[in-house]
C-alpha cells in the first residue's frame, strides 16, 4: 500500500465513523482537560525551567526553604521585592516596645510615645552593602516566632552569585540594643569587595554626632555618638533626649573567594521624656550614659547567645496563641493577618518580665498582675471588628492599627494586662478574639453561637499563673459547632458548664471535656469555667433565661462559602458551569438525534446507499 492509498483509507475511516457529534465531544474534553489542569502544569513547567536556568532566582529559593513551612502555618510572612503573587505586603519592622526600626525604605528608627512606638527620628540605623556593578534580587521574611526579620540579597556579577544575609532584632531583655547580623557567602573564583553603607543622620539641625569612649576600651577607641532633642509630635514644647551609640564599622569588607566573611552592627539607644528645653541638659547626660553602658555590656556578649536570649523570650510570649480555620471567601479574616497584626502589637509592647534591668520585687508584681485579670474582655468578639484589621503594609497603618487595638483593650477592662507587658497583651489580645471575659469567680466564653461558622483553638489561656485553658471550637459535618475544654496545666481542680449552666458541672483534664454549644434567650455566655465548685453550681440560680436550646445547624450556604470560597459546596464553580454546560449540549445533540430520525432518516440513508452502490 503506498501512501496515496493510506491517504485514501484514513479519508474514507474519518467520512465513516467519526461524526461532527462526535469530533465536538472530543473538543470539548480536550478543553476541559486543558482548563483545568493546563495552567497547573503551565505554572509547573515555568517555574522549574526558571529556577533552573536563573542562578539568582535558585539563590533566593534555596535562603527561603527554610521558611516555607513556617510561612504555610503563618508564622512568618515571605515577601519579595517586588511583592509577587499571593505575598502579603506586610512592612518589615522590628520592635520591642522600646525601639522600632523599619527594615525597609534605609530604615527609619522610631521611638515610644504614649501607647505605640509612634515618633520617627531622622536617623536610619540600617548598615547595608553595596557591591558596584551587581544586580540584586531581595527578599524579606518577618519569622514572627523569633521576632526576627531576614533580608536575603542575591547579587549577580561575572563570576557567578553572592549571597549576602541580614538578621535584624530588636533585642527583648536588653531593649535598648538594636542588632544587625551580615554574613556574606562567596562561592565565585573571585574576590568581593563591598562599600559599607549607613545613611546615619539625615537632619543635623535635630541630631548631633560625636564620638565617645567606653567605660572598658581604650580611650582611643572612639565610637560613633549620636544625641539630639527630638520634639514630640503632640507637644513641640516637649522633647525626647535621645542617644544612640554604634559599634564600630568598616568602610569596607572583603570577601575572599569561595569563603564566609560576617559583620555584627550594634546599637544602643536610650531616650529620656518627656522633658522640657531646662531638663534637657541633664536628661542627655544621663541618657548618653545608659547608652554607654549597654554597649560595654552587649560588646562583652557573646553574639549567639544574644540572638538565643532573645528568640526565647519571643517564643515565651507565642506560647499562648490562636489559631482559626481558613476561609476562602472574598475577604475573609485568616491566620496570615492575625498572626501579623498579633506580632506587631507586641512590637509596640515592652516585655519587662524578661528584662535583665528588672528588679526581683518589681518582677514578681508583674507576675502578680497576670493573675489578676480584672474584668478583661468585656467587649464583643474583636474578629468581627473591621477597624482592628488593616492591610499592614506601611509603617503609618501600623501605627494605627495597634494604637487602635491597645485603646480597644484598654477600655474593655484589660488595663491590668497591658500593664503588665507583653505577656499580659498576648492573653488580652486572646481574650478579646472569643469575647472571653474574666468576671467573679469565673471566666466565660461570651461570644454568640452564630458567629462559630469557623474552627477556633484558644491555646494556654491563663487563669491564675499556673492553669493553662485551652478552648477548641470544631464545626462538625451537620454544620453545628461542638466545645472541647481541656487544661494544659492547673494547679487545683477546675470544672465547667455550658449555656445557662443548667447541666452539672464537669470536671475539666488534660483530656478534652465536650461540651454542646447552646443559645439562650436572653442571650448570655455559651460557657463557663471556674475553679469553685459551689460558685458554679450556684450560676444556674444566678442566670435568668426564658429558654435554653441546642443552637442550630449553620446554613450550608455559610459553611460552603467559608470552606469552599462559593456557596455550591465543595466542588469549584467550573465544575458546574461545566455540568450545567454538558446537559444543555446533551439535550441539543438529543433534539438533533430526533430530528434526524423522523424528519431526514430516509434522505440519510438513501446517501448511505448512494455511496457503497456498486
């Protein structure tokens, strides 16, 4: 057979067996294969072949492993520069109640007035390396869990790429000190040579430089001194005496090939106000000298257990904590934003219970005051508050945003919290989220059961000093929420009730205690816990409703739209636009099947005829 007959065959096959009807079905799956898995494998196949023939882009990839697990929890934030797809545009910013410093634009240092860290100086602290010729590629990590932000520069040049590193914190127990920690890693056959930058003083009619001697250097070793009298925004009567001293710095670094070179950058910064223009004088003077102290005392230091001492403390103050499930409808409030909005009010927040200046007495008052919680959280849920969350993307809305959450929890009875640091806002901030209220005696999960559309965990709640609570919130597949109470550590015997306590009390353990989730008419706390017995069992009597039932079944609609982003249940929308679209063609094809049957069969088939005649 030569090909012109194959040609023939394959043409008198296709006239044959394969009808328009059917060459449309096959068009159609075909679409719909492309549709739903072509841009999953576009994405595949353009992203492997990227990363594999850009060094740079492979650079990045490989500093920001590490972080990807984390990042997926929402403990930590990855932002490129510029901000790609699906990236959260939160500001890089340390802090520590003291100091603030915002690891991007130079790095402007900001300093405590009133509630939030709020007056910018024109100093910019941040050291940088500048190596000429190279293109850069950046990007960011703010690990919430260390209180640490990770600036990854990848630099091409001629010979290959450099990676160069900058951990930045504001450290906790010393919080005067603000650290910078470079390592460069040179893999190429040539040597680096990097211009060390800092932008320093930016308006020297407010800031002074000078140099200064420490207490156990030589007095020829100078380092950088900064002072100033910096006026505070709501009063330019009044002024912050502020110093701020520099470890020593290279004007360069050389970085010999195929090796590691590291810089450590240390600044203390002490301030003092307000005070007027007559206090000033002695106000600087005692401020150079704490800053001069802290220097001495950091420098002696050894530089990982710094950075150890103060990832500890951060993870101290996550010990407690919340977690929400993910929803995936239009603007919805998820982990990404809470866990950052919760990072930057701690930024804001001084932590004096893990301070190295704090005397034992002063200590053990504070310990005092987070067991005594007063009245802390008398408002409504703050998750269904949308003046608390913002975008969080420059340093102004976070300066907003946590002046707006200390005032919150201020004026909701958690004064006693905040007053103890950090510590106290973390189980404010925890509080605030379920409408969890301490009152006489008791303390009570206030918020409604309408808005338990979503799986909440409240982790290691104090209650006292040596009991942890942990409250679970699991919406089952009948689309009702269900309580589980356990106790994480107690020190004494504690039992809980539902709605309108009408129910014997339970004695709470390690394991989970379950408990139904019930409405009141009038509506009042879904549930209560104590460490008295008697008191509870007196609530009943003291809890005054019309009526106490099962609250119902969420709205399948609700659900569907948190869990799926839509409300047709778990299968996306283009799964029905395709069904729908599948049946309207069935029934076309089903109308064109009649229609050729009773109206032009005979005609077809004397064609059929026609053709095999002989």
């Amino acid at each position: 057979m030569d090909i012109q007959d194959r040609i023939r065959w394959v043409k008198r096959n296709l006239d044959i067996s394969i009808s328009y009807r059917k060459i449309a079905i096959i068009c159609f799956f075909v679409f719909a294969f492309l549709l739903y898995l072509g841009p999953y494998l576009l994405r595949l196949l353009t992203a492997s072949s990227s990363d594999l023939s850009n060094p740079v882009g492979r650079c990045l990839s490989d500093r920001l492993m590490a972080f990807r697990d984390t990042a997926a929890e929402f403990d930590a934030n990855i932002r490129h520069f510029p901000v790609e797809e699906g990236e959260n545009p939160f500001v890089s910013f340390i802090g520590n109640g003291k100091i603030g410093i915002v690891i991007e634009n130079d790095g402007k240092l900001y300093l405590k007035s009133g509630r939030v860290l709020s007056v910018a100086i024109p100093y910019h602290p941040v050291v940088s390396l500048n190596l000429r010729g190279a293109i850069t590629t950046i990007s960011s990590v703010i690990d919430y869990l260390s209180g640490m932000v990770y600036n990854f520069h990848c630099l091409f040049v001629k010979s290959g790429v450099i990676d160069v590193q900058y951990i930045h914190y504001a450290h906790r127990s010393m919080p005067s000190l603000y650290i910078q920690d470079i390592k460069v890693t040179n893999p190429t056959a040539d040597d680096i040579y990097f211009d060390v930058q800092m932008l320093g003083v930016i308006d020297h009619d407010v800031l002074k430089y000078d140099t200064i001697s420490l207490e156990d250097k030589e007095a020829s070793e100078k380092f950088p001194l900064i002072t100033g009298q910096v006026p505070l925004p709501d009063n330019p009567k009044e002024f912050l005496a502020v110093a701020v001293i520099t470890s020593q710095l290279p004007r360069s670094l050389t970085v010999q090939r195929q090796s590691m070179e590291s810089i450590v950058v240390m600044h203390s910064i002490h301030y003092l106000g307000p005070v007027t223009s007559s206090e000033f004088k002695h106000a600087i003077e005692e401020a150079i000298q704490q800053a001069r102290s802290n220097l001495s005392r950091a420098l002696k230091m050894n530089v990982k257990r710094l950075k150890e001492d103060h990832r500890k403390v951060w993870q101290q103050l996550w010990g407690s904590g919340f977690g929400i499930s993910y929803s995936r409808a239009a603007s919805a409030l998820n982990g990404d934003k809470i866990n950052a909005t919760i990072y930057y009010i701690l930024s804001h927040t001084r932590s004096p219970l893990h301070e190295l200046d704090i005397l034992q007495p002063r200590r053990l008052e504070l310990t005092a005051l987070l067991s005594q919680p007063d009245r802390c959280y008398e408002g409504h849920n703050t998750l269904q508050a949308p003046t608390l969350w913002s975008h969080l993307s420059d340093v102004g809305d976070v300066i907003r945003t946590v002046s707006v959450w200390k005032l919150t929890l201020d004026k909701q009875g958690c004064h006693t919290m905040l007053h103890a640091g950090a510590d106290g806002a973390m189980q404010a901030i925890l509080l605030s989220f379920g409408a969890l209220k301490f009152s006489n005696h008791h303390l009570e999960f206030c918020i409604h059961p309408r808005d338990l559309h979503r799986d909440f965990t409240f982790r290691r709640i104090n209650y006292g000093n040596l009991t942890h609570v942990n409250i679970s919130v699991i919406v089952g597949d009948d689309n009702k929420a269900v309580l589980y109470v356990a106790l994480d550590r107690s020190d004494k015997n504690y039992y809980a009730c539902d709605g309108g306590c009408l129910d014997p009390p339970i004695q709470l353990g390690t394991q989970p205690k379950q408990f139904p989730v019930k409405l009141t008419d009038p509506p009042t706390a879904i549930l209560y816990i104590t460490a008295d017995k008697q008191h509870m069992e007196d609530l009943k009597h003291a809890i005054h409703v019309k009526e106490v039932i099962e609250a119902p079944a969420h709205e399948h609609h609700i659900i569907a739209l948190h869990r799926h982003g839509h409300h047709l249940g778990g299968l996306p929308t283009l799964f029905w636009v395709s069904i729908a679209f599948l049946v309207l063609v069935f029934h076309l094809f089903l109308f064109k099947l009649i229609y050729n049957e009773y109206c032009t069969g005979n005609i077809h088939h004397d064609k059929i005829r026609a053709r095999y005649a002989l």
